[in-house]
C-alpha cells in the first residue's frame, strides 16, 4: 500500500490568531504515521488567514479522519475541511 496525500483547510477562530503557533499545535497534535509536507497561507477576507497543510498518511490508516478530528481538537481552530485528496 501507499500513502494518501490530503490538502487540507484550517480557519483559525480569529485573525488575531497567531498562525505560527497554530501551525506548531497542528504538527504535533497529528495522529502516528501521518506528516505535515508543507503548509500554505490564504487571505480568506478581512484579515483572516486560513492554514493550509498537505497531510501525507498511510493509506492503511483509514482516510483522513483522524487528522480531521486532531486538528479540530487543536485551541484557537474555528473549523477543519478537507479539500482535495490524492494517492501518492
């Protein structure tokens, strides 16, 4: 089997959320066997900037799910969103 690579849309709750931080927590709150591959930034609307990581899990691990719920766990994190998936 492979892995999945999943990009991935994280609204922080306010622009006043600090994204380097946000981005830290949401590294080290991912589930065994899954990694950050890179994160972009996108101006959403007056000031909000949504965090938009590229999630790489094994394929065995049963989707994204687990990501989904472990960011959504993570402080300062309005709403999670998968937006386009793809096998490696």
């Amino acid at each position: 089997m492979g892995d999945v690579a999943a990009n991935i849309k994280v609204m922080p709750e306010s622009p006043e959320v600090d994204l380097d931080e946000l981005q830290d927590r949401l590294e080290q709150s991912l589930p065994e066997g899954a990694k950050i591959n890179s994160v972009e930034r996108d101006d959403v609307a007056f000031g909000l900037v949504a965090l938009l990581p590229t999630v790489i899990v094994p394929d065995d691990a049963g989707g994204t799910e687990a990501v989904e719920e472990a960011f959504s766990d993570v402080d300062d994190v309005e709403s999670v969103s998968v937006e386009e998936v793809g096998r490696l």
